[in-house]
C-alpha cells in the first residue's frame, strides 16, 4: 500500500514538474536548447555520481576512496564547469551571461536553479553587463497635461 502511494504521489509529482506557466510579461525568454543543455548535462552528471559508486543505489562503498560528498562535489563542479561549453557548441555562439549562470544553477540546485537565477535576473536581484538597461519613462505634469520624458 505504502508502495501504491509513493508510486501515485511520484508520478503526480511529475505531471506537475511538466506544466508550464503562462509567461505573458516576461521580457527576456531564453532559448530552449539552454534548457535542453541543462537537462543532458545534468543527467550525464548524475550517472557520473552513480557509476563513481560502482552503479549501487544505496549505500556508499566504493574503492577509490572518495566519499559520497566528494562526488557529490566534483561531479556537481564538473557540470558547472562542462555546461556552458557545451552550451556554446550548441548555439553556436558565446553565452550571454544570464545563460551561463543559469546553467551553473542547474547544476548547483538540480530542477529549480537555472530557473530561480532566472527570476533573479527578472527582478533584477542580478544584473550582466552585457545586457542593456531598460528606459524607464517618467511621468511629470507640465501645464495640465501628462507628458512622458525618458530618463
């Protein structure tokens, strides 16, 4: 029964990972093979850690000495370091910095990072140098009408 349960509420999991919210105001989208990049690298990340410990599931007996927070450690560094040149292979173009740093935080926090640096660079809790600053307009009165000036 136990079992049953685990098995229903993974799966309910799942289907929810897969929605997408609506994104009506967002300004700056990043391309998908980012995310496609992200996903294969992680993924080849994760099978590093298991083959590091001999493909066992549970339990940490490996005979090279590394314990399981090392590997966790190298191979999460590993990524972080292999996901943006692949990237870059990939576009066929240099990374913008949001890019990269949204592949870093894929590695870093597997599933949610990429997307949380994401909205840090929407709400402006970061900020690249190469990205442009937006225009912000002020509204002032000027003889009873509303006129707009940039800043």
């Amino acid at each position: 029964m136990k079992r049953t349960l685990a098995l229903a509420a993974a799966i309910v999991a799942a289907f929810a990972l897969t929605v997408q919210a609506a994104d009506a105001g967002s300004r700056r989208h990043v391309d998908k093979r980012i995310n496609a990049v992200a996903i294969g690298v992680g993924a080849a990340s994760t099978a590093a850690y298991f083959a590091i410990n001999d493909w066992k599931w549970s339990g940490w007996n490996n005979s090279s000495g590394l314990t399981s927070l090392g590997a966790w450690g190298a191979t999460t560094m590993g990524c972080a370091a292999v996901s943006p040149i692949v990237a870059t292979v990939v576009l066929n173009r240099p990374l913008t910095y949001r890019e990269a740093h949204i592949l870093i935080g894929s590695c870093v926090v597997p599933l949610v990072g990429g997307w949380l640096v994401n909205e840090a660079y929407k709400h402006h809790v970061l900020w690249a140098p190469d990205e442009k600053v937006e225009n912000k307009r002020h509204w002032k009165m000027h003889r009873g009408k509303m006129r707009h000036k940039k800043m």
